[in-house]
C-alpha cells in the first residue's frame, strides 16, 4: 500500500457519478468513490479505516479492530505441510473460518481437506472433501488440506481485470474488497480452489466475529467479491504463527520466514524433501508439501 | 442545410421510423417489451440478493451468463466477417449486407456486455473498467483487453453504421476512402474480438479442458456457423416483407461458405476428441463429462449430444447443393447450426471446463430459472434493439427514406 | 493438569497420559520381594532439571495427574524393586505397553532408584520435565525435528517465543501411536438453486 498522494480520482468519480449509483446499498465516500488500497495515501487508509470500524461497530455491537500493518522487511513468509502427520480432522478448517470470519451461511470454507487414496497417491480426480467418518484417519487413506498456496507467479493476479488482488512484499497475494468487481476471473485462474465467492450476503453470528482483523484479510467482507486464505495476515505480521497452525493437534502444519535460515521452513527444505501442487503449472507455490516420516 | 440540423432530421426521422409499424411489427415489440420485463424483475432480485440466485457456485464459477457472452461474441464476429465473401464475389447488395452484418454485431455486443454486468458481483463498480479512470490491469488481464476490444469494435460499427446510413439518408453514396478503410479494419477487429475472448479462456492452464491451442480456431469456425445462420434467416426475411432484393445466388453463397465452415469446426472439434480419448489422461474427464457423464452426473450429456447431432445433420443439409437451395431444408439447417452452436458455446465450453474442478470435484451445474429468466431478457433487449435498427436500416437503404432537400422540414418516405 | 491450548480430542489424549504416566512410576515397584541396593551417592539422584533449557523452549510441565506425583510417595526407596518381566496385577493394570514392547519393560526408562526420574540408557537421570532427552534417545529424527520446530505442535510467534510441547503431551510414552480422532464434520455440498 504505497502512496500516491496528488489528483484524486476519488474526486473525479464522486463529482461524475454520483448520480448513478442510487441502488447501491453500501455507497460512502470511502469504499465507493476511491482508488485501490495500493495507491491510497496513509491518510486516505485512516478514513477507510474509521468508516469501516464504524460500520462493523453498528453491524455486530463491539469494537472491531481494522489494522493496516505493512510486510515486514526482510520476510517471505512460507508454509509447509507435512503429509505423513496430517490426520485429516479438519480442525484447520474450521479454526480458520472462526479466525478468518468467513461466512456461516452460506458457509465458506477456505482450507479444503481433500481425503486421497493410497494406493492412488495425489489424485485430485479422486479426492474429496466431503468424507464424513466417525474416526480419522480412516485405513488406506491419507489427507491433502489445500488452500491458498500463495504462488510466487499467481494466476490469479495476472487475470484480474482491475488489478483488484497482488502480492504483497512478503508473499501474500491479498484482495482489495472494495475494488474487486466480482468477475471470478481469478476463480477460473487458480489452479487450487483456493478462491472463494460470496454468492449471497455473508452472514456471522455477533458472537463469534473476531475482532481482530487486517483490512486486507479476515475484516468481514462485502457480497459479490472473492475471498482467500492470507496466511492469516493480521496476526502473521505481528509475529504470530496462523491459526491453522496454532489448532493442528498433530503437528503437521509449520509457517516461518523463508529468509531465516534458521527459521522452520528452511529446516524443512535442507531436510525434508517437499513438493509443491501442481508443479507443472509453474504457479511456484510459496506453500511446501513434505513428508515428515 | 448544415449538418447538424440534418443529423437532427436523421435521428428524428429514426424515431418516427420505429414508432409506425403493423399489428405483427407492435405484436412483436411489445412481446419483446414483456420479456425485458421479466428478465430485468429477476435481475432486481438477483441484485438485492446476489448471485445466490444463480445456480453458479465456488466450483463451476463461470456458466450460462458467460457462456452466452461467449456464443455472442461470436455472433458479433461472424456478423461483420459476412463482409469477406461480399467483396470476394462481388455481391450486388454489398452495403446491405455490411449494414445488417454491423447492425447484428452492434446488437450482440449490447448482449455481450449485458451478459457481464449480470454476470458480475459489483456492477456498479463498472467504472474499474473503464480506462484513464479504473485500473485495467494491462496488459497482463485478457479481461482486460477483451473489454478494450468489444468496446472499440462495438464503437467501430456504431460509426460505420452511422456513417453509412447517415451519408445515404442525405441521398449520397458513401465515400470509398472512408468506408474501405474502415469495413476492412472492422474485419481484423472482428477476428480480434472473438480471438481475444478465446484467449480468456486459453490462457488459463488450471482449466486443461480449455488449455488448448486450437480454441481460439474452433471459436472462429462456430462464430462462422452461428453468425451467418442469423443473416440468412434475416436476408429471407427482409426479401418477403420489404423491397430488398437478394438474389437467391447471395443465399446459397453464403450457405455454402458455412458448410465450409461448420467442417472445420466438426474437424476441430473431432481432433480434440481424438486428442483426449486416444491420450486418456486425466484431462479426459472434462471431455467425458461432456458426453458420457461421469457416475451419475450426466445432466449436460443430453444436450451435448443434441449440439453435436444438430451441427452434423445441419452440416449435411448444407453441403448437399438440393438441400442447401430448398428454403425449408435451408431454414432448418439454419436453425440447427444456430442452436446446436448455441449449445456448445454456451454450456459445452464453459460448464465441462469447470466440471470436474480443480481439486476433482463435480458439482452438477444447471442454470437457475432465475439464470433463464433474466437471459431470455437480455435476448430480447438484443432482439428489439435489432429490430428497431433494421427498421430504420432498411428504408435508408432501400432509399425510402431520404432528408427533404435543404428544406429543413420532416423527412418524407415514400 | 497443564494448560493444553488445544481442543477436544488433543486434550483427552492428554489425559489419558497424564493418567498412565503417573502410574507407570508406581507399576515397577508393585512387588516388593527382588532385592535392591540403594545408590551410594544419594545427591547424584536428586537430579534437578535444567531450568534454563526448559525455559528456551518454554515447555509446559509434563502431564502428571494431580497428585500423582511424585511418584516415591507409593514407590518406597527402602522396598526391594522387582526388575523380571511380568504382568502387572496389583497396580498400572491399564497400561498397555506397545512401545517395542518385545525389548523393553518399566526400568528401562523409569529409574529404579529414583522413581520420580528417568534415567537415559547410559544412566544418566533425566527429570518427566526433560522427558524428550529420553525419546531422542531411539527418535533422533524426531527429537532433531522437534528442536527446530518442525516435529509436533508449536504455537507463539514465528520470528519470537514458541511455545513447544513434549513428546508426551501428543504421545503416550506407553503406546505412544497416535489414535484416531473425530474429525470436524464435513463442508456442505454446494446446492443448486432451482
């Protein structure tokens, strides 16, 4: 989000169209009438800020914090997975949609935990997310959680007709919700179904929506745009790890900065041997698949 | 008399063009009014909702609205492509033909772009498209250069047309060194529209079933089926009710140009099923959910089949030279092309692309009634705005309608 | 109990640890009549944990069951300790031990003279605290992994504070393969609207 202070075509747009935006519901001098976040000055962003923490303050009665944290210097952040732990109980799954604030009805899932046959290995033609088990993992199957991979060359950036989705510095791809048209352009891109749409109004209880939220990641988000996983940005550029990580009962799930070399991701490339999904689709995923044992 | 006020005279002569007609001409309009209606009531709803009311989900993203975008980009380009064969075998009603081919075009691209505002989540933030004031994201976006190609073909047709019936309505001919130029640049844009919309979908390596390099090609010879079939039902049309002379040699022309055409498109299409079935990989399932379903899921495989038996029987009544001269085998063929080309684009290409998705899955799209309904109103928005263009087209043109030499009083028809 | 900052099944794993450990210790001295000799230099037994390692790794207690121990106060240093295989009858009856059981048995790892440690192969004692020198012992791999973070759960900050957990908290040391757990329930299948 660098500055680019100057001629406003915010300006521009309110004198021009005004008019024509009557049936908008959610039109305000802030999220309608202004530039992408990446080209807004800081000031610009302070507003934004204010008028959503407002609006989230009447929609759910408390405060909800906006924060607009910046990539830290020196940090790629990275993932990895190890496959031989991975159990498949989808506590990943949900752990995100609590931190993430994703819609509970309809619900939107961004980690999906595919369950694969063994002796198939990574078979995405027969894989599903779907099985439903008493225990897992269940005899002759291993499991696959899939979400955004974050590629160093991502599909989905290039398709944006608006230039609505980017990378940020330290590797995360993120979306502009008050500048996405809602095309799905990106959906049709990536290669993981890591996008999702709000097909209708996203709906969160009061109680559960998390507070603490980046105006590029978990903030609840408008209808009509595409949402993803953001490597939990809010809380990774405060030093945290992901909430997928923090939840994982077996381990399985290891985050860091690619730059560290003492860092974990590193320890698991030098050690481990790692995969990414769908190599060759040149996508180069900043998000590691090992097996551990 | 300057222009200005002979411009007025011309729009007003429009006007009153539009607004006289028979039962069958009112009968046909308001129809056409009642199902705008219906289509922009479900539009509203879809609008206060979202696009719930689609049967469009996470997993097959894209699916009618776009399919028929697609289908109508072809059409538009198909329309103005009719320009070739009219120069090549200098055809008499050469102006005729370039007129109506621009006018169907200008009529599909409003469809087109009426197709994508429903089709999108934010319309109202259409003006993220707009250059100099969004941000396209060139030249990296092939949305973004398909936006920039169908807008500037639609505004090459709008002055070519304009400029055409314009310059006959003041009873003069058209200047070679303007309309040459311009006619032969709407050709390579018209190739360039339904490229570049080909290109959207070929440039998406996730989707194997559209990753192919023949797509762009197979575009372009179903644009050549559809598109002419709509010509030549209207050329018929235009013959009985009006003055228009088109001599049954134009016709046939024509009809054999899309034999032509509609064997490439089945060769194509006969070369990718070759390529899928005989490398059995797993990009086959798209093609299998095509035409033989998968498990249970096989709700497009009626229809597919039906595209693809329509493309092959009109593909024989046209070839056959008895065929393709008798109008009611000729019709027929006509619609079976229209419709079987109509299929492909619009469920066969963008459904089985998305069908099985990324991660395998297979949802079972079907378009919603709500999808149906606001389509059916989006056509007829394209049918009346068609209509109402020919209608004031095809006096001009026949010379019915002329300004009043320098009188500056209302145009007259004969 | 320690704060286990995880959910449901974790948790119950947990527990059930808690619980065998805690037995485990006083199994082994549950027939008095072997001979024993206690240690001549009773200081060297009376290991202290290094506080300091603990603390880089901020591991959280081992999971004893309140009350449980330490573990001497059922084990009795003055009683004979029986080091011959046998089924267990009197206490620890539900320890199951499927841990190379062919090789191994309580003492191989609970020291005898000290009940309330470890003791590593060569000897040395090792504090429930430090239980992961223990497991690193055979699990090289896993122990190298674990000390960079890359083996087991790790919560905190990923360029700061990491709080890791030891073998146990996730492993029973009797059995320490994992179980099966519940998964969350599975997403909803999309659904056309008519």
């Amino acid at each position: 989000m660098s500055c680019e202070p100057g001629l406003s075509r915010r300006d521009f747009m309110c004198a021009v169209a005004s008019c024509a935006v009557a049936a908008c519901t959610d039109v305000t001098h802030t999220s309608f009438f202004r530039d992408r976040l990446r080209e807004l000055s800081t000031a610009d962003i302070a507003a934004i800020v204010a008028d959503l923490e407002r609006e989230y303050r009447e929609r759910f009665g408390k405060e909800v914090t906006v924060g607009t944290e910046e990539a830290m210097d020196g940090v790629e952040f990275a993932y990895a997975l190890d496959l031989s732990r991975c159990v498949g109980c989808r506590r990943c799954e949900y752990a995100c949609i609590e931190e993430n604030n994703q819609s509970r009805d309809p619900e939107v899932h961004w980690i999906r935990v595919l369950e694969m046959d063994k002796d198939k290995g990574i078979d995405f033609a027969h894989a599903t997310p779907y099985y439903d088990a008493e225990e897992v993992p269940r005899p002759g199957h291993f499991y696959v959680p899939v979400a955004c991979q974050q590629c160093r060359n991502p599909p989905c950036v290039k398709t944006c007709p608006v230039g609505a989705t980017w990378q940020e510095p330290d590797g995360i791809t993120v979306i502009d919700y008050d500048w996405c048209i809602g095309c799905r352009c990106c959906m049709s891109a990536c290669p993981y179904g890591a996008r999702h749409y709000n097909w209708s109004e996203p709906e969160i209880p009061k109680d559960e929506v998390n507070t603490d939220t980046h105006i590029l990641g978990n903030r609840p988000r408008p209808r009509g745009v595409v949402e993803k996983c953001t490597f939990c940005i809010h809380r990774t550029r405060e030093g945290l790890y992901p909430a997928c990580v923090e939840v994982c009962p077996t381990g399985s799930r290891k985050f860091g900065n690619l730059l560290d070399p003492s860092g974990e991701i590193r320890y698991v490339l030098e050690n481990k041997r790692v995969f990414v999904l769908k190599a060759e689709l040149n996508t180069r995923p900043r998000f590691y698949y090992f097996y551990g044992v | 008399m300057s222009r200005r006020r002979l411009f007025l005279q011309f729009a007003l002569g429009s006007l009153r063009q539009v607004l006289r007609g028979n039962l069958l001409y009112w009968g046909w309009i308001v129809g056409l009014l009642v199902l705008v209606g219906v289509g922009a009531n479900a539009y509203l709803e879809q609008f206060r909702v979202g696009l719930i009311t689609t049967s469009m989900r996470d997993q097959v993203s894209w699916a009618f609205y776009i399919g028929n975008f697609t289908f109508l980009v072809g059409v538009a380009a198909a329309a103005v492509l009719l320009v070739i064969p009219a120069y090549v075998y200098h055809w008499k009603p050469i102006k005729e033909v370039v007129v109506l081919g621009e006018l169907l075009a200008i009529a599909a691209l409003v469809m087109c772009g009426l197709f994508v505002t429903v089709d999108i989540g934010h319309p109202e933030r259409f003006w993220h498209l707009i250059p100099g004031i969004g941000r396209l994201n060139l030249p990296s976006s092939l949305l973004s250069w398909d936006v920039i190609a169908l807008n500037g073909y639609l505004g090459l047709n709008l002055i070519i047309v304009t400029y055409m019936l314009f310059t006959l309505f003041r009873g003069k001919q058209p200047r070679k060194g303007i309309f040459t130029p311009l006619v032969l640049l709407s050709i390579p844009a018209a190739i360039g529209i339904h490229t570049v919309t080909a290109f959207l979908y070929n440039g998406v390596p996730a989707r194997p079933f559209w990753n192919s390099a023949i797509l762009a090609p197979r575009f372009l010879a179903s644009a050549f089926c559809s598109g002419p079939a709509v010509l030549l039902v209207l050329m018929q049309l235009l013959r009985r009710f009006t003055r228009f002379e088109i001599q049954d040699a134009a016709i046939w022309k024509v009809a054999e140009l899309m034999a032509y055409a509609m064997f490439v498109n089945l060769f194509l299409l006969g070369a990718e099923v070759f390529k899928e079935y005989y490398s059995n990989t797993e990009h086959l399932l798209h093609m299998q959910y095509m035409f033989t379903g998968i498990g249970e899921h096989t709700s497009i495989v009626p229809y597919m089949w039906f595209s693809v038996i329509a493309s092959v029987v009109a593909f024989v009544l046209f070839i056959i030279p008895w065929t393709r001269r008798n109008p009611w085998t000729l019709n027929l063929g006509c619609g079976l092309i229209y419709v079987g080309v109509y299929i492909e684009k619009g469920m066969g290409l963008v459904i089985p692309g998305l069908t099985p998705d990324t991660l395998g899955e297979i949802y079972e799209y079907f378009p919603s009634r709500s999808e149906i309904l606001i389509s059916v109103g989006i056509f007829s928005v394209g049918f009346l705005l068609f209509t109402l263009m020919v209608k004031v087209a095809v006096p001009i043109l026949l010379g019915e309608l002329r300004a009043r030499d320098a009188s500056g009083t209302a145009p007259t028809s004969s | 109990m320690p704060t286990m900052p995880i959910s449901g099944s974790a948790r119950t794993w947990g527990t059930v640890v808690v619980f065998l450990l805690a037995h485990l210790a006083s199994a082994c001295a549950e027939s008095h009549a072997e001979p024993h000799s206690p240690h001549p230099d009773d200081d060297v037994l009376r290991y202290v944990p290094d506080a300091t390692a603990a603390n880089d790794l901020h591991l959280p207690p081992p999971p004893f069951t309140e009350g449980a121990f330490p573990c001497s106060d059922c084990h009795d240093p003055e009683l004979p300790v029986r080091t011959r295989r046998r089924e267990l009858k009197w206490a620890h009856k539900e320890i199951e031990l499927t841990h190379d059981e062919e090789h191994r048995w309580c003492l191989d790892c609970h020291d005898a003279e000290n009940r309330d440690v470890l003791h590593l192969a060569n000897g040395t004692p090792v504090a429930f605290e430090e239980s992961h020198l223990l497991c690193g012992q055979c699990h090289g791999d896993k122990h190298r992994d674990w000390r960079a973070g890359v083996h087991g759960r790790r919560t905190g900050s990923w360029n700061g504070e990491k709080s890791y957990l030891l073998c146990v908290h996730c492993h029973d040391a009797h059995s320490p393969a994992f179980e099966a757990i519940r998964p969350e329930p599975p997403p909803p299948r999309p659904r056309r609207t008519p």
